[in-house]
C-alpha cells in the first residue's frame, strides 16, 4: 500500500545541495555528484573511429552511433530520427507545443533545461562564454561556438548537392530548400509560397 511505501522510501531533502569536492559544483541529489565526479576522472572509454573519448560507456555507445548513421529513435508525428532518446523528447515538444520549464523571475516558458538556464542568465547578467579574439561573450556555449566561425571562417555544415556550406546548421536547411523546391512559408494574401520567411 502507499502508506507502506511512504515508510519505506525515505523523502530527500528538497533543500539539500550535495558538492564537488573538486570543483564545487553542486546538484540537488548524490546521484548526479557521483555522475559528475566521473568527469574528473580518465576518459577511459575511447572511441575506436575518431580521437574521441568518454567517462562512460553508455556515452561512447551513443557516439558510436554518429559514426554508424544509425539512428533509433522516430518521431511518432513526423519523419524525424535521432540517435538520443532526450533529443526526440526535445523534438516532440515542437508538435506537442510543451513547455515544462518556466522563469522563476518572469513568464518565460520553453522546452529545453538548457534554454531556461541561458535566459535565467539574462536577468543575473552572467555571460559566462568569452570570445578569447573579441568582447563577445554568452549565455550558452553553443552561440560561443556559432560566433568564433565569425574569425576561422569555418563552413562546417556542407550541402550534398552543391559546392556550397554554411557556418550554421540552419543555414544549410534553409539553402537545402532550393534543391528540394521546399517552400513551407505561405503569403496569407495570396497563392505565393517562400524558402524563408522573411
């Protein structure tokens, strides 16, 4: 019964921060700091197909399926694949149109952990991913990585179409239009359709 069980499972303390001895970071439950000592520790897991290597395993597991093409996880709603499972929750949230995670200091709402803690940053003012070429600086690392390509000139995403490629991901989809004749933008005025939408 759920009385038995109450008494059985002891309640965490929702207060309680558990610390890194080595960094002091801290999280909410012990299980997280020991996945996260992990990270202090050798990468001893080594990816056999590129110079990679990982704390666990189960992450080499998911590399090697960059490396394989394989990807197991669909979309129930669309044609997507993806080779994490949290990838496709994240994905689904964009026909569900679910938000989970919501500002505590304002009625920002948004479907990704990460996406909460890079606006949370906006109202602490903390950009903590420095350009070391330039004054830029972010909230998340990803848009620290989208800006050095404005020094290297690196075009990583290429089109396997055309010669062309992009600094962006989202680039080469919009560029990947033309080939397809894909116009999913539509004039609410008349019968006219668009690669962009503006």
């Amino acid at each position: 019964t759920k009385e038995i069980q109450d008494k059985q499972v002891p309640k965490r303390n929702e207060h309680e921060i558990h610390t890194c001895s080595e960094c002091s970071k801290t999280f909410k439950t012990n299980r997280k700091l020991s996945l996260h000592k992990q990270t202090h520790g050798p990468r001893a897991f080594q990816c056999q197909k590129c110079d990679k290597a990982f704390y666990r395993s189960h992450a080499l597991a998911m590399h090697m399926l960059l490396h394989t093409g394989s990807k197991p996880f669909e979309c129930p709603h669309c044609d997507y694949k993806c080779t994490q499972s949290g990838s496709l929750v994240t994905h689904v949230r964009t026909h569900t149109k679910e938000k989970p995670y919501s500002c505590p200091q304002c009625d920002f709402t948004c479907a990704q952990s990460g996406a909460l803690k890079a606006h949370i940053r906006k109202h602490t003012k903390v950009y903590p991913y420095q350009c070391v070429d330039c004054d830029f600086s972010s909230a998340r690392s990803c848009d620290l990585v989208k800006h050095k390509r404005t020094h290297t000139n690196e075009r990583p995403f290429k089109c396997s179409k055309c010669d062309s490629s992009f600094a962006q991901s989202n680039n080469l989809k919009t560029h990947m239009r033309i080939h397809t004749n894909l116009r999913p933008f539509s004039c609410n005025h008349c019968d006219s359709s668009f690669v962009q939408s503006a």
